[in-house]
C-alpha cells in the first residue's frame, strides 16, 4: 500500500499505551501527527517526546492529535514513559504505539533498511481528517525534530485547505502568503482578497493572510 502524498493513510490495529488503536476509528475527525522514532530510553528521543507533549495546547487548537510509535514492546514504553516526564518535566499526553511486530512501521515504510534494518528512523505523517496522507517527513535518528516546523507545515495546510492561497519560504501563521496561480478572474480576486494583493510577477502575488 502508498504512503505517498494523498492517499489513504493505511489502517491497522496495534497495541499502544492507552490499550490497543483501530488508527482510523481512533483519527476519527481529528487531524494526526503520527511519527516514529527509533528507540525507548534513547536521549534523543526522550527529549522530542517531551517536546511533543507540551506542544498539546497548540494542537488542541488545531484540532490534531499526535501518536507516537516504535518497534519496542508496551512494557518497555510504559518504563520509558516514567523517564520522560521526569526529565522534560510534562505528562505524556499521547498514545505510543508498540509496534514490536513491526506491522505498522512495514505499512508506512519507517524503517530504512541502509540507515538501520531493526528500528524505525524518524518519519512523521501529517494525516488529515478524511484518513489522507497530507505530508510526510523522514529525519536520520541522529537529528531531533524540530515539532514547531511540524505545526508550521500544518498550519499551512489547514489554512490552503479552506482559501486559494500558498504559504512561502519560512513562512508563520500570520504573515503574508501567495495567490494560487490558477485564480486569474478579477472579481474573484476582489471577492476572495478584498485586502488586496501585490503582484511583483504576474505569477507572484502577495497579499494578507486572509483569514486574519
Ligand atoms: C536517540 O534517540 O538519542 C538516538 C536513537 C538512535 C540513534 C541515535 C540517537
């Protein structure tokens, strides 16, 4: 099965802290950020978790949920668990999957097997509502995520969802972004941007971030 941009992120049950995830019933209506990493008691992954639940305010607002996933048992993320909120100071607030069978990690392609043929490396899936991948990004073991770019990439794509728009290079919630080339008709440029636009190109048109 793809895990490529717009298809169906695969389903599956798997056991995970929280007792065992059927993934679709469990996404529900939500948006999901599910991401792999390689190993329990690892420092690198201790400390994305923890960045990862005190991000839960911010996804809370972004109708998101997040689900953490990787080949060692739930015994052993139970254990991990206790190291985790003792060291980043903040409660583990979302599922880690136990995919020691490694059922999930094969369906969404999370081990690599010329990086490390027994764990997962670093691969995050922005899922969207309607179960579609939406964006996928794969960091070696070495390098801790960066969890603000994730809501970043997010953001971007709950605000293109719902206006013709696309967000530029380094571009954060609240600053300008860019008109979608295929909106030519000017009264559907006045009506979808009454704050107007700037075109520095005829294909580069800047304006306000609309829903702002
Ligand atoms: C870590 O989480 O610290 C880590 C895991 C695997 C390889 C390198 C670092």
């Amino acid at each position: 099965m793809s895990v490529r941009l717009g298809s169906t992120a695969p389903d599956f049950t798997q056991e995970s802290t929280e007792g065992p995830i059927h993934f679709h019933e469990w996404i529900g209506n939500k948006w999901v950020i599910l991401f792999s990493h390689p190993a329990d008691f690892t420092p690198v992954c201790t400390t994305e978790l923890g960045a990862v639940a005190k991000l839960k305010p911010e996804l809370d607002k972004r109708n998101t949920k997040a689900i953490a996933l990787s080949v060692d048992d739930v015994k052993s993320h139970k254990g991990w668990v206790g190291d985790i909120e003792e060291t980043q100071a903040t409660k583990v607030n979302f599922p880690i999957l136990a995919d020691a069978d490694k059922k999930v990690s094969g369906l969404y392609d999370m081990i690599h097997p010329e990086e490390n043929a027994s764990v997962t490396v670093r691969s995050v899936f922005i899922i969207d509502p309607n179960k579609k991948i939406r964006a996928s990004i794969t960091y070696p073991p070495s390098t801790g995520r960066s969890f603000e770019e994730i809501i970043r990439v997010l953001d971007s794509l709950q605000l293109t969802d719902s206006h013709s728009v696309a967000t530029p290079a380094d571009w954060k919630d609240g600053q300008d972004v860019v008109i979608s080339p295929s909106i030519q008709d000017p009264a559907v440029l006045k009506a979808k941007f009454p704050k107007g636009f700037k075109a520095v190109k005829p294909y580069l048109r800047i304006t306000p971030q609309p829903n702002k």
